[in-house]
C-alpha cells in the first residue's frame, strides 16, 4: 500500500490547494442540490473531483474510481477509490474554514486505506489498515474518556435545523457538544481525541462522506458500525446507510447503541 498511500496523500494536497484557491478568492458559483439544509454544489467541488479522478486513474489504470459528483453506480474492480472531492461543502460556502478533501481506497468492499486533508489548517491524516493513524507523520489515538456524563459529542450544524437529528442527539445525555459542517473534521476529531462520538442519521450520508475517515478513526482505536451494530462496507449499490451509523472511541460503543435503540 505504500505507492496508493503516497499518491493519495500527495493527490489530497494538490486538491486541498485547489480548493483552497476557489476559497480564498470567494469566486465560484454556487448549486443547491436539494434534498436536506444547504446541500450545495460549487465549481470548487467539480474541479477537485476532476483532478483526484485524473491523477489516481492515471497511476492505478485497473483500479476503479466512485466520486460524489460523477460516479452513482457501484464499480466491478477488486480495488476501488472512494472519494469526497470537497467534504463540508456548507463550511466552504458559508466561510466557516471546516471542509477537506477524502481519500479512501477499499478492496473487496472493505476500506484499507484513507487520507484526509484539511486545507485551512494544513492538516493531512492519513490511515493504512493495519498501520495505525497519523496527523502529519505524528501518531494519533482516540480518548480515554469511558464515562456517558463526559462525553463530547460532535454534531453536525444540520441537527440544528433537523428535528429528527435533535431528538437523536436528546437520546444522549451530554452537554459536551462540538458542531461543524464538515464530516471529514467530526471524525477526525474523535480519531485525534478531541471529541468521543458522532451519529449520522439514516439516510443522510454517503459512502464518499465516511471511507477515508472510517479507516483513520479504527485505526486509531476507534469504532464505526451501524445503529444495529452491523458492519459498515463501501462500493455497495445503495450508496447511503438506512441504519445510520454511530462512530465512537470504542469504550461505550455498546452504550450507545444501547440507548440508541431503546
């Protein structure tokens, strides 16, 4: 994996800069996709998943490629790239710094490799199945924190115009919340220890949203399974997850989804 690891990595970053570009220049046309609060599309996006397609399909010509902007069917290779061009699309439109690129490669359906950039911050995290986690080549783990009461929740900004998300996250008894617009950043909040658990709700995430961080947070000594505890797998025909998905430090995992389906 060290040669898809290096491409990813260094494919992120020349994304991260175009995006980056487009937001420091506060130039580009925006789309409203439909379907939820702000579900935007810009020119940012197009040209970073232009970009990440020509590059890896250039280096890897047997492996397939899914983006979010171009790619709905499920490809027939045994290696398939997974990609999120631009991750938090709300943040980058709305100028909150909370976006990045996503980079994941899956064999055989399962994740074995993925990569993170957080442009704004200049952070690259990156995981190899097997290998553990990183944040810029310094080794990163999930938190201690086993108490429900100490918890710190990361909550996307939509649970604050979703009623159904609120009364998810009602289910939990914390104060301990921490909000953004990008998928990307919540979990590798919780892959460095910043933050303990993240809910995505049924239906409201695809396979691009969550295979490059599922990787980096499991290999953190994180969990992600389904709200019914099942496993989560890539390159599916259904792109999105009718259970929803819970990724947590591990260490109450199985409290959570107790309370969850009560």
């Amino acid at each position: 994996m060290n040669k898809e690891l290096e491409a990813a990595k260094q494919t992120a970053l020349k994304a991260g800069k175009i995006i980056l570009d487009f937001y420091e220049k506060k130039n580009f046309t925006v789309e409203d996709k439909g379907g939820h609060y702000q579900n935007y599309l810009t020119e940012a996006d197009k040209a970073s998943e232009k970009l990440i397609e020509e590059l890896l399909s250039k280096q890897f010509p047997d492996y397939g490629f899914r983006g979010e902007e171009t790619a709905n069917e499920p490809s027939e290779k045994r290696f398939v790239w997974i990609v999120d061009p631009l991750d938090g699309t709300k943040g980058f439109v709305n100028h909150t710094n909370f976006f990045g690129v996503q980079i994941g490669l899956t064999k055989n359906g399962e994740v074995v490799l993925g990569v993170v950039y957080l442009p704004v911050f200049k952070e690259l995290f990156w995981a190899v199945k097997g290998k553990g986690a990183f944040l810029n080549d310094k080794k990163i783990s999930v938190s201690k924190r086993k108490e429900p009461t100490d918890l710190k929740l990361a909550v996307s900004v939509r649970a604050l115009h979703d009623e159904n998300l609120k009364q998810l996250f009602d289910k939990i008894k914390t104060t301990h919340r921490k909000y953004s617009d990008s998928l990307a950043y919540k979990w590798t909040c919780i892959a460095r220890g910043e933050s303990d658990a993240h809910l995505v709700k049924p239906n409201s995430s695809a396979e691009w949203d969550i295979c490059a961080p599922k990787i980096i947070v499991e290999e953190a000594g994180g969990k992600v399974t389904t709200f019914s505890g099942k496993k989560v797998t890539f390159n599916r025909n259904r792109i999105n997850y009718p259970e929803g998905i819970l990724v947590s430090n591990k260490l109450f995992h199985k409290e959570l989804l107790k309370v969850l389906n009560d």
